[in-house]
C-alpha cells in the first residue's frame, strides 16, 4: 500500500521531525504572540496595575481551556495511530466526535467561566486594586471562549495528518489581527484592559474559521464534514483513552499553578506583574521544546501505528537530543539578557528586580522541561498516556503544592516559589528517563536476532 501524504512512517527520521516541528514551532511562536500582545501592550499603555490584571489570569486561564485542549491533543495522537495504519473510516469517525466534543466543551467554558469569574478571582487572593480589571478581562475572554477551543481541536487533526503548515499559516494571520485590534481598541479608543480580551477573542475565532474551511474543503481522508459532526459511541473509548489523561494532566498543572498564582498575590501587584512578564518570556522560550514534543507525539504515534517500533526508538533519540540543546541555548540567552526581557513589559523597577530574579533561578534548567515534555510526548504516542499522565501531575503538581505551604511558611520570601520549578523539572526528568530506558531495553531484547 502507497504512504499517504504527509505520513511519518517512512523516510529520513530528522527531516520527517525537523520539518514537521518547524512550522509548529512558527505556529506556536504567534499562539504565544496572543497572550504576550495583552500583556506588552496593556502595561506600556495602561501601567503596572494593568498589567498585573492581565498577568494574573493566565494560570486560571490554562486551568479551564487546557483540559479541552489536553484532550484535543491526547485524541490527536488516536487519530495519527489510524493515519498510520491507513484506518480511514475510524479516523473520519474519531475526526467528527473530537469535533463535537469541541463544540460542546466551549460552550460549557464559556457558561462556566462568565458565572464563576469573580468567586474564582476571590479564591485566587486577587488583590482588591486589581480585581475589578482582572475579572472585566476574564469575562470577556471566557466569553468567546469558543473560539480558541474549536480552533484548537481543528488544529490537532490537522498535525496528526502531518500537516501543520495550515495552523501555521492562519495563526500568523490571525496573531497580526490580534495586535493591531490591541493597539486600536486601548490606543486609538481608549477602551481598558476588557478590550485586550476582545482582540484575542475576535482573532481566535478568525483562526477557528479558516481551520474548519479547510478541513471542510480537502478531499483527504481528514475531510470534514458539517453535518456529520455528532459523537460516535465507538469512538468515545479511544478518544477518552488517550485524550482524558492530555486533558487531566493540562487540569491538575493549570490548578496548582492557580495555587501557586494565589501566594504570589500576596506579595503585591509588583510581583504579579514580575511573575507574569517572566512567564509570558518563559513561555516563548519553550516553544521549541512543546513543538518538538508534538511532533514526536505524532511521529511516534504514526509509527506506533505502522509497527516501526525501532524507527520510534531512532526518531526520540534524535528528537529529544535536539530539544534539550536548543532548551539550553534559549535558557543561556534568557539568563544573560534577563533584565532587558523584563523591561520589555514593563519600565517599572520593582517589576523588573522581581521578573530579573526569576529568570536567573528558572532559565539555566530549561533542558530539564524539554526532556520531560519530550519524553511524555513518546508516552503517550507509544500508547501509555496514563504513566506520562501519573509523572507529570505527581513531580509537577502534588509536590509543588504539598511543599510549597511549609517552605514559604519556614522561609516567606518568594524566590521560594521560583526555585519550586527546577526542583520538580529535575524530578520528572530523572523518573521519565529511567521508564524510556527499561523501555528501549526491552524493545532491544525484543527486535535482537538470537545468536
């Protein structure tokens, strides 16, 4: 049977990774550019306190649309499986339930997220000269929240297939949108901080359409239908299988960042707006590390599929080599040019020490995200999406939150909550690279010719 195209079963190993992570690492730069625009435009235009507002809802944010996203992903890789196996009319089927969970789980953020905004925001310890622009903000961005779950499960189809050159294309048009809305709602109109939200919204959904008019115009075998969008019962098993642990795993990290967002509140605005400039410069330097761990979801899951089980064992070692010098180059540049980042948001001198600090502790360890994210990524392509599951939310999520209470309760200075990053990011490395090794060894044992 011919490869179809796009296909990651055969051929060069670096090229079908390196080509295929290129254009999610363009795609991922300008997904990052959404949430970066609100913050560099709202704080040089509307201030510190502006941007605290804005700074303090991306860890809630993640929390509520990183599950959809999550399992978006994790059904990504059931999809790729039946790509690679030539599984075409299971992948239709799984295609059209993934989208119909979309629909249905952004309409229930957005009823969620505009109920619950303000209880949540008290929870969170939100301070009181904050709070009213924090939940504006919140309110409008879970509002059109649709927009960025659809979009986001669309795409995942599209790089399961092999193809991420269209989420690419329609986010850099989108991301554009999304800057010059920023600059003309808060410059021009003289709108607040709710406006920033609006932007994102009204460039998300542009990104969602152009997406589905794709999907709905291609005549391969990813083609989507309209009205056959509904949820198939054999589908839902897979999807669960795979997409459920993605989507816990975005859940469980997106609530104790939120903890760990509320003791940072009680060091002041200053520190919110450090905290949050440093991570929106953090989330741009992992961008190279989360498109390669993508690609090797989808590259192992394809091969998994294919029964190349040594050609999965080739493309991570290539992968996961590539991205831990790349984490470290990124990391060195961070930590040289820390305060410089920093001031990028904001011109204010406590933000910058705060921000500056932070770098200098989180960027020399990026290594240590890229060989987790890398190596959670084959897990869940190679089929185990529990075990990457279960490492990441013990190593990232109860350790964090367990220690973190007494730490800061012995020693009450925030750098205590900077360091908690590097000390988990070692333990999840050490624990998925010791299960990859017994892993590879009994792949070796298994495909080694008795003498």
């Amino acid at each position: 049977m011919r490869t179809p195209k796009n296909s990651m079963t055969g051929g060069s190993i670096w090229k079908a990774i390196t080509f295929f992570a290129i254009p999610l690492i363009l795609g991922n730069f300008f997904q990052q550019l959404y949430n970066a625009a609100d913050s560099l435009i709202v704080g040089n235009l509307l201030g510190g306190k502006a941007l605290a507002a804005v700074s303090g809802t991306s860890n809630l944010i993640f929390l509520l649309v990183g599950f959809i996203n999550g399992i978006s992903l994790g059904a990504g890789v059931v999809i790729a499986q039946q790509f690679g196996a030539s599984l075409f009319r299971d992948m239709r089927h799984s295609i059209h339930t993934l989208v119909a969970f979309g629909l249905v789980a952004g309409l229930a953020l957005t009823i969620f997220g505009v109920a619950f905004t303000p209880q949540i925001l008290r929870w969170m310890n939100t301070p009181a000269d904050v709070f009213a622009d924090t939940a504006q903000y919140l309110r409008v961005y879970f509002a059109g929240s649709l927009g960025l779950v659809v979009y986001n499960v669309l795409a995942s189809i599209l790089q399961a297939v092999g193809n991420s050159r269209y989420p690419l294309y329609f986010l850099i048009f989108s991301s554009v949108v999304n800057v010059v809305l920023d600059i003309a709602f808060i410059s021009l109109c003289h709108w607040g901080v709710w406006s920033a939200a609006a932007a994102t919204v009204i460039s998300q959904l542009l990104s969602a359409v152009l997406c589905g008019v794709v999907l709905c115009r291609t005549s391969t075998p990813c083609h989507l239908s309209l009205r056959n969008i509904r949820f198939h019962a054999h589908c839902l098993r897979p999807l669960a299988v795979y997409g459920f642990p993605s989507g816990m795993q975005n859940c469980v990290i997106g609530l104790s960042n939120v903890v760990i967002q509320s003791y940072i509140n009680t060091f002041g605005a200053a520190a919110m707006a450090a905290c949050g400039a440093y991570q929106k410069i953090e989330g741009f330097c992992l961008i190279p590390i989360m498109s390669i761990a993508l690609a090797l979801a989808t590259f192992v899951g394809q091969n998994t599929g294919a029964h190349h089980p040594m050609r999965v064992r080739a493309g991570m070692k290539f992968g996961l080599t590539l991205s831990m010098i790349l984490a470290e180059i990124i990391g060195f540049g961070v930590f040289v040019w820390r305060e410089e980042l920093i001031s990028v948001f904001s011109p204010d001198a406590d933000v910058i020490r705060l921000g500056a600090e932070y770098a200098r502790v989180a960027a020399p360890f990026y290594l240590l995200p890229a060989c987790t994210h890398g190596l959670a990524a084959a897990f869940r392509g190679a089929g185990r999406p529990m075990f990457a599951m279960a490492v990441i939310l013990i190593c990232w999520c109860a350790v964090r939150v367990t220690i973190l209470p007494p730490l800061l309760t012995l020693c009450p200075v925030i750098a205590v909550i900077y360091w908690i990053y590097p000390a988990t990011w070692t333990l999840s490395s050490l624990t998925f690279l010791f299960s990859w090794w017994r892993m590879s060894a009994s792949l070796r044992r298994k495909h080694t010719p008795a003498a």
